[in-house]
C-alpha cells in the first residue's frame, strides 16, 4: 500500500471511529446514571485512543515518501488498540 493510500484509509477510519464514539455518547444520555458512568470511561477512552490514532495519522502525513513507513508500524499497532476498544465498547453498550 502507497502513502496516499495509506493515509485515505487512516483518514476514513478516524472519521468513523469520531462518528462512533458521537453515537455511544447519544446512547449515554439514555443510560441510567449507573451506566452513563460505565459510558463514559469508555467514552473518555475511546477519545483517547482516537487522539493517539490522530497523531500517528499526522506524522505519516507529514512524512516524506522514503520514511513513512517508518511511521507506519506504530501506527498499525495503534489502529489495532482502537479497533479492538471500539469492538469492545459496542458489544458492551451497543
């Protein structure tokens, strides 16, 4: 996979995760007080990751065509971390 490629696909990743998080915040506000609790650590770490997987977009992004790939493998590994929270966020609320 190229660089621009790479870099589309982090992008429409990072749209849907900001989406996703948007619902399971709409979804809180539904909750008992109990649970808008549990919700919102969750929510609160889902930001989270999402900033981390924000900032390895932004240094492949400004990454040379040669190094980029150096980038690259911290930033699968914080794709992972996000996709799996995600998984877990949704089978736990959603």
């Amino acid at each position: 996979m190229d660089k621009d490629t790479y870099e589309k696909k982090m992008q429409a990743q990072l749209d849907q995760w900001k989406a996703e998080i948007e619902k399971l915040q709409a979804q809180s506000r539904e909750a008992s007080a109990d649970m808008q609790a549990k919700y919102n650590d969750q929510i609160s770490d889902l930001r989270e990751r999402r900033n981390e997987m924000e900032r390895h977009y932004e240094k492949v992004q400004s990454a040379s065509q040669e190094v980029w790939k150096d980038f690259k493998t911290g930033a699968d590994q914080a794709w992972d971390n996000m996709s799996n929270a995600m998984k877990s966020a949704w089978n736990r609320f959603g």
